[in-house]
C-alpha cells in the first residue's frame, strides 16, 4: 500500500480509494507552477501479482488498448508508466458512483431511477461502445469487444457524465483466448460468450441489455446457487419484458431492451448505432423537459447527506488556512478483475450498511413496561420482543394476587410497592369448593403467574391445604425486605364429605420445554416484482420472486417496502405449519 505523499512518477499520492483482487486505485495529484494541481486516479497492480507474467501481460494490453480510446462516454487513460517493479495506469478521475452503487442507494432510499432516465444512461453506454468497436489502426479495424459490460463498469458523475472503464478483459481481432477459458462476469455475458464462441460486437449489446433490464425492474436478470446454474440461466431461462415487472416502464422502451437481449445475435441490434438510436429516440419521445434526462440532479439527490459532509470538509480546509486536509471525494474508478465493490473510501460499504439497515428499521423509544411496548404496533428493539403480559381469567384473580406476598419480592418497575398484611383465602369446605380452587390454580396457570415466579409455591401450599386440610405452617421464601415476610396464606380444611377429594395436578411451571425445532414454522413471502422485506421491525433481504423464513410459533408483523407504496400485515405462525403472505405491487 502507497502512503500518503508518496510520489509515483509525476503524481503524489494522496490516499487509496478502492481495492480488489488485482489492482489498487489512488487519488492522486499532479503539480505544476503557479498553482497547478489535477487530480488523477491510479490504478497499480498489487505487488504480489507484479511478478505474474500472464497477468502483467494482461494489464500492459489493457493499456495499449485504452491509450486509443478518446471519447466522451469512455474513461480516458492519460499515462502508462512502472514504480518499483509494478505497472500503473494514470486514468481520468470521476467524481461520482458506479451504476451498481447507484442502484443499491436507489434501492435503500426508495428512489428507482425513473425509465426515461435508465434509457438515457443506455444511449451514453451504447455511443461509447459504438466508437470503441469502430476503432482502427492505420485504417484497419480492431473489432474491439469489450467483453465486460456491467454496472460495476459504468460510471456516474456528479455532473451528469456517463462513462464505461475497465477495458482490461477487451478482446481485439489480433488476440485470443484459450479454450474453455472466460472472461468477465457471469451474470452479464451474452450465451454466446457463455459457450465460449467467437465473439463481436453485439455480445456487448446484449450485456448492456441486461444492465436496462436490471435497472428498471430493480432485480437480477441471471441467478443461481453457483457459477455453473448463473451460465445455465444465462443460456435458457425465461426473459420476462420489464414492463411486465414494472408497470413504470412503458412499452417502447421495454421492446427495445428485449431486442437487445435476444440470445440469437442476428435478432438484436447488429451495432450500438442501433441501439443508441432506439434508446435516444425513446429520450426525445418521452422526456417532458431536460430535467427528465438530468443524471447528475438525480445522483446529487441521492447523494445529498455526503455532498454536505465534503463541502463542510473543504470549508474546515479553507478556515484552517488553506492546509492540506485529507479529502473522501466520491470517486467511482474500477481496476482490472476488481471485485465489485466500489465506494468513496473503504469504510462506505460499511456507512451504507449502517444507513440501510437505520433507514429499513422504524425508530422508537423503548419503554421499560412490556405492556407499553406490545401495545405498539411499531415498537421493536434488537431483541426479541418480550411476552405479552399476562391476561387475567376471572374476577377474583385480583384478590388472590393481592393476598400473595411473593408478588411483593417480583414486582417489576423503579419502585417495588411496600409490604402487604398476610391475609386469609377463604375457600368453602364442599367438594364443590375444591374444584373452584382447582380451576381457579389453572386459571393461574394459563395467565403465566406462574411463569413469571409470582409465588408458585404459595399458590401450591394454599391449594393443597383447601383439599387436604391445614398443615403445619410453613415460610414462603421471598426476596430480602427491611420488614420480615409475612406469614404465609392459610385456609380452613375441609368439612369431611362423602365425596371423594378433588385430584391434585401438575403446576404448570413444572411442565417440561417444547421442542424448539416443533415451536417454529415457516413463513412465505411473495411479491412482484420485488419488494425489500423486514419482519419485526428487523431487515431481513430483498426479495424478487418468492422466499422463505423460519420464524418461532407466535404473531409477527411483516413490512414489504416498494418504490410504489409499503405493504403491512401481521401473521401467525403457527408450529410446523406454512403461512404466506402475498403481495403485487403492480397492481
């Protein structure tokens, strides 16, 4: 890793922005009299892979062929040069975001980038496509194919500029690749770079296909459990017309993407001219004014929160005499082979997980009552929800409660209340009596006194002296107090009857655990086209299509978050059984 002030060539680095698995990328500054700074961005093969000549190979290609390329909509390479033993690319700097992580912020502020927008991000794409696969040397044509066209590579400035990078798996006439061999990312490859066939121009059309699609529909085109079921998916699974998923999307412009994502290559576009027209013409025929095709209002909408934290940044700089100050500009460079991971400083993904998860999750204050907090239908917290408080069965409960002076060493809250009297229960000496006692115990039981240690023992010695008369006395053991425990609850025996006494039972604290694999069941979630899922108040994933949780016995509340509109509803799960909730935004 390159420090801070390091020079390499005539560039000074001024931090890292971005690593994956094959290439660092820098900010760094180029300086000259009077004043003169510009910024570039450096991508530098890590060291380790400084001594792979295949790869070393790869990037020098990669260099050659970028060096040609001078256009608007492609990022620019300005120099090619070594630092201690490893090559470097001095690339055009853009200050703004990937495709795939303005999608993803999209996503987490409910703001999909409107069709007409997504359409004129595509007609950018395809102009610079155009002239990367017209481009000649000495009048002969390179038939360039870019060969990894993806969100990852498609980058979006803050000024509205549209520009694709990473030519670093381009392919050219005068090049090969092994058999059996691919290049670039699964999901985005056409099914003839799938099968390994030779391929042109149009097998980026295709790539770029998919990138619309995914745009406007908000989900992934080709998935699967492995590389193998992504390239299966790729080669034979249904394409479904965007319009269908996504009632936004008007029909031109859903026509146009399934031309580009015909797997025949002689049924899509035969060039990016073609596409760049359908897509350009769709933009005239359906913006209402310029501020429908305005990429960097959008992006600066989006963005908001940290473009006021960097102009805070600079004007703390500018106080501060104009020091140097250590900049987190929004830079969105991608290397050869990266990972698809691309940020304004690498702890972004992390900011964007915690603003995610803050933004899905509803904020409430927790209350020290369980009763408060079950009475709201939105409060949640990052435990698990305590259990609803006990519900009383009969009118008496009260008064036996009352008359247990174990309550006194449970009570819950800030302040215990202070010691109650002993008092007598009363029960009449009849059978009849007896089995009232009993079935005011199990009403006990059922409310969860039990449970919750409200004097199971009193309950127990009171209960079983109604039936078989009064025993010795004895202490109920309750928590230290300034004042001695009271005695215990006492009631007369009963008179002798011809009726045989009532049976005693179980307590119900004493019943053994259910099975924790018998008290769950399983929730199903379906939605189209997509919805983003929490339940409980908790994010749970993004769902397209159908998908599963397992959940405990028991009511939960279940959000389904859309661009058109949030969906709730509560559900009860019940042990081993199957609950579904269903959902069509398009509707």
């Amino acid at each position: 890793m390159l420090a801070e002030g390091t020079p390499i060539g005539k560039y000074v680095v001024r931090r890292k922005i971005a690593e994956g698995g094959m290439a660092e990328i820098y900010l760094a500054s180029s300086r000259g009299p009077e004043g003169f700074e510009k910024d570039v961005a450096i991508k530098r093969i890590r060291p380790f892979l400084a001594g792979d000549e295949q790869f070393v190979q790869m990037f020098i290609a990669e260099a050659r062929v970028a060096s040609r390329l001078n256009h608007a909509n492609l990022v620019q390479v300005f120099e090619f040069d070594k630092h201690q033993d490893t090559y470097y690319l001095a690339m055009e700097l853009v200050r703004g975001h990937s495709l795939w992580d303005v999608r993803r912020r999209a996503k987490e502020l409910m703001e999909p980038m409107p069709p007409t927008l997504v359409a004129h991000v595509g007609a950018e794409v395809a102009s610079g496509l155009g002239y990367a696969h017209r481009l000649s040397d000495k009048g002969k044509l390179l038939n360039l194919v870019h060969r990894d066209v993806t969100p990852h590579n498609v980058l979006l400035s803050f000024d509205g500029a549209v520009k694709l990078t990473d030519f670093g798996v381009a392919k050219h006439s005068a090049s090969s690749t092994a058999a059996g061999v691919l290049k670039g990312k699964f999901a985005y490859m056409s099914p003839e770079q799938a099968r390994g066939d030779p391929l042109d121009g149009r097998t980026d059309l295709f790539a770029l296909g998919i990138v619309l699609w995914e745009n406007l529909t908000g989900g992934r085109l080709f998935d699967g459990d492995s590389d193998v079921a992504v390239l299966r998916a790729v080669q034979s699974s249904a394409i479904a017309p965007p319009a269908r998923l996504n009632p936004e999307v008007p029909e031109a412009l859903s026509a146009v993407v399934m031309k580009a994502l015909e797997r025949d290559p002689a049924q899509r576009y035969q060039n990016a001219q073609e596409l760049e027209r359908a897509l350009a013409g769709f933009v005239l025929a359906h913006a209402k004014s310029v501020d429908d095709t305005d990429l960097g209002a959008y992006l600066r909408k989006l963005y908001a929160e940290e473009l006021d934290q960097e102009a805070a940044r600079e004007g703390h700089a500018a106080q501060e005499g104009g020091a140097e100050q250590p900049r987190r500009e929004p830079t969105a460079v991608m290397g050869a082979g990266e990972a698809p991971k691309l940020s304004a400083s690498p702890d972004e993904d992390m900011h964007a997980a915690t603003h995610r998860v803050e933004r899905s999750r509803p904020k409430t204050e927790v209350k020290s009552n369980p009763s408060m907090r079950a009475a709201s239908p939105t409060a949640t917290t990052d435990a698990e929800p305590p259990p609803a408080p006990a519900r009383r069965s009969s009118s008496s409960l009260p008064k036996v409660i009352a008359d247990l002076p174990a309550l006194d060493a449970r009570s819950s809250g800030p302040k215990a209340a202070p010691p109650m009297p002993p008092a007598t229960m009363a029960i009449p000496a009849t059978p009849r009596a007896s089995r009232a006692t009993v079935g005011m115990r199990r009403a006990l039981a059922a409310a969860g006194l039990l449970a919750v240690g409200i004097g199971a023992a009193a309950i127990t010695v009171a209960v079983s002296r109604s039936v078989s008369g009064p025993p010795a006395p004895e202490k109920v053991a309750v928590a230290p107090a300034p004042d001695p425990a009271p005695e215990p609850v006492t009631a007369p025996a009963p008179e002798k009857t011809d009726a045989p006494p009532a049976p005693t039972t179980v307590p119900a604290a004493a019943a053994p655990a259910p099975d924790a694999e018998a008290s769950t069941g399983t929730l199903i979630i379906r939605v189209r086209p997509y919805a983003t899922v929490s339940i409980d108040g908790k994010h749970k994933k993004d769902v397209q299509g159908s998908a599963t949780f397992k959940l405990p016995a028991g009511v939960h509340k279940v959000r389904l978050d859309h661009p058109r509109r949030p969906y709730e509803t509560t559900v009860n799960i019940r042990a081993g059984k199957d609950a579904v909730v269903e959902q069509d935004f398009r509707k």
